[in-house]
C-alpha cells in the first residue's frame, strides 16, 4: 500500500495475515533498528517473547521491507531537524513525517502522541484502518 509506515505501525502489522499491507509502502531506513529494539524490549524487558517467535518476527520484517521503497534522510537531515523542531518531536519522528508530507501519502502510525501533533499537517492513520 502507497503509505509512509512507522515502525510502530509496522511491528504491528507483522503477521502472516497482516504483512501484505506493507507491500509497496514506504519506510525510512532507521526502522530496520526501530524493529530490533522493539524485539529486544519484547523479549529482554517484558518477557513476552521467546528465542524462537522473536527470530520469526524479524524474518518477516525482512521480508516485508524487501518489497518497500526504503527512504535514505541523506541530503534532507536540515528540513527533518527544522521540521524536528517546529513540531517538537525527535529527529526520528520528524522524517517519518517529512517523508509523509513530501511524497503526499499517509503516514501510518501506532504512536498517539505523534498523530495527534501532526495532525492537520498530514493525513495520519492507524494500522488497523487501512
């Protein structure tokens, strides 16, 4: 689907029976470590996650991210800083965002907190509603 996912809203929707909305989306290149974090509190922090199901869940991110556009903030770091700023949001957050406004496509996201700061500037959605 032609949207920018987060990583929040990409965890969320590595699932064999979710993971074909990723397909031609878009992403920027920190989620590959975004999604080893998540992985590593799931498992580390929270205990909800063995060996085995984590291996699994970064197999399908994978997966998933060999069939999306993954964008590079090489050559657009001022912008997301400048955007980082405006917005009040990390480096991180804010080129997910830029990407978002710059493509003119949704930004799919998990994160309550940063749909309701960009809200009016992009269009924002969560996982389960696309």
């Amino acid at each position: 689907m032609k949207c920018i996912f987060d990583a929040s809203a990409m965890y969320s929707l590595l699932a064999p029976a979710s993971v074909e909305k990723l397909v031609e989306g878009y992403t920027i290149e920190l989620v590959r470590f975004e999604i080893g974090n998540i992985l590593w509190k799931e498992r580390e922090l929270h205990k909800k996650m063995n060996e085995n199901d984590q291996a699994i869940v970064m197999d399908l991110a994978n997966h998933a991210l060999k069939s999306m556009s993954i964008l590079s903030a090489d050559g657009h770091e001022g912008n997301i800083l400048k955007l980082a700023s405006e917005l009040h949001i990390s480096f991180y957050d804010a080129s997910y965002v830029y990407f978002s406004k710059e493509l003119n496509l949704p930004l799919i996201t998990k994160d309550y907190k940063l749909s309701k700061k960009v809200a009016g500037r992009i269009d924002v959605k969560e996982p389960e509603n696309i």
